[in-house]
C-alpha cells in the first residue's frame, strides 16, 4: 500500500511540475506545438503566462487564479497603439474570454476591417485545440470602422457568424 502511495503522490507531483514549469520549448524538444497556430507561441510560454504573435498585434496571458471552477487567466491583445483586455477560462473544448475591455484595431479581427473600436463589453470564443473562433460579440464605440459595406462612427456591435465578422450599428 505504501508503494502505490509513493508512486500516486510522485505521479501527481511530477504532473504538477509539468503543468507549471512546462514550456513550448519542451514540447517542441519532442516534436510537439510546431504546426498551425502553436508555431506563433513563444519558446519561453506555458501554461502560467505566455504571449504569441497574432494578426497586428501579440496575444498574452497570465494565470490569475484558480478555484472550484477551474483556472483563470488575464488575456490581453494589443498592438502599437490599441489594446483589449479580457478574462479567459477554460472549458474541455473550449476558451472562452469575457468581460472585453480597451480600444481594438479592428483590423486585428479581419483584414475587410479598419478603424478602432473602444470595447464597452463582449466575449469571444475558441475551439480547443485549434484555436478556430467559435463565436463573438463585441459592442463598443466605433472611431472610423470601415467594412464593405461603410463606414461607422458609433455605438456599433461587432458578431462573429460563419462568414467572419459582421457590424451592425446600435
């Protein structure tokens, strides 16, 4: 019985090593995290904090806290001169990042796009573990939005559908 506690008790330590002191680089070592959006991670990331590069700008988060209903994390995007912060959490297949705040370059979400939005409120989600964007809706105050179809200066909301994403003033 002692034996099966000692290798339950050294199992469990050496998962928690990984968990926190794991990196990109280590997985990488072993031929993992090097296709698709993985290969924008940087080499010094783990599951605690961590950035990658992203459409015209650098995604970061840090591990803010932990309780019965699982991690959480400061998710924040920005770019030269815009950024969006959020809280992300994460479910079995997916992340999901609520509470948007800050000013966006809308560009960041789609090339059709341009212009900034100062975010008010909204949520994006992602596949796991692919990253594909799930659903979203941002609502804000546009400052020269442009899309295909105009321009926006206003309150507008931003909606993720099937065909990308999608303005609509309020």
């Amino acid at each position: 019985m002692r034996v099966l506690v000692l290798i339950l008790g050294l199992g469990l330590g050496l998962l928690a090593a990984v968990a926190v002191g794991g990196r990109m680089d280590h997985l990488r070592a072993v031929g993992f995290g090097t296709s698709g959006w993985a290969g924008a991670i940087s080499g010094d990331a783990g599951l605690a904090n961590g950035d990658m590069a992203v459409r015209g700008g650098v995604l970061r988060w840090q591990l803010t806290g932990v309780n019965l209903s699982g991690p959480r994390w400061r998710v924040t995007l920005g770019g030269s001169d815009w950024q969006v912060q959020g809280t992300g959490r994460l479910t079995p297949a997916t992340l999901r990042v609520v509470g948007l705040s800050g000013l966006l370059d809308a560009s960041a979400l789609a090339e059709a796009l341009g212009g900034l939005v100062a975010i008010e409120g909204g949520s994006v989600t992602l596949a796991l573990p692919d990253g594909a964007l799930q659903a979203g809706r941002i609502d804000g105050q546009a400052r020269g939005l442009t899309t295909a179809e105009g321009r926006f200066d206003g309150p507008v909301s931003l909606i993720a559908g099937p065909d990308g994403w999608s303005v609509t003033a309020r």
